[in-house]
C-alpha cells in the first residue's frame, strides 16, 4: 500500500493521465517469453516454444530448418574470422597464443 503514498492528489492529475500503483500492475507475476523464432520475409515460418513443461515446435520444420543452418553458418563463419583476426593480431604482437 506504500505505492498509494507516493500517488499524486487528484487536482495534481492531468486531463487524460491513468495513474495505477506499480503493486497493481501484477508485474511480479510476468513470465519470460523463452521462445525461438524464425522469419522470413513474409514473417513466422517456424517456433521453438520453451515455456510450458515441453520444448513444442510450430510451423514449418524444412523451412524453420533452413533458416536455423544459414543464421547458425553465418554465426559460425563470424566467429571463426573474428578468432583468426585476434590470433593474426596476437601473434604480431608477439603474444603466445591463448588455448
């Protein structure tokens, strides 16, 4: 009830203004949204939903597929020219390799 506290009086409202106590909004109770999403230009093709007791899938699985490899290869082609590129500067610098 502390939130009532720090309310503003009603002739401190402003014409259209909705005040509502933080302790009212239920955000304690807000679950995270665990799911994976692949879109296209068209929009969803396929979900990966983790947020009941199962993983569910939803949608297309050969296109959801696809999309998943192209963004995990692009990742992966990222992080292997990112880790070459701080090896090339390490050992121009003279340091040991880090393994």
């Amino acid at each position: 009830m502390e939130d009532f506290k720090q309310m503003p009086k009603m002739s401190e409202w402003q014409e259209g203004q909705l005040i509502v106590p933080v302790s009212q909004l239920g955000l304690r109770e807000t679950k995270p949204n665990y799911n994976i999403i692949f879109s296209n230009r068209e929009g969803e093709v396929a979900r990966f939903d983790f947020n009941g007791p199962a993983l569910q899938f939803a949608g297309n699985a050969e296109e959801g597929a696809l999309l998943f490899i192209n963004w995990a290869t692009t990742i992966f082609d990222q992080r292997l020219k990112d880790e070459y590129t701080r090896g090339y500067n390490d050992a121009k610098a003279g340091k040991d390799p880090e393994r």
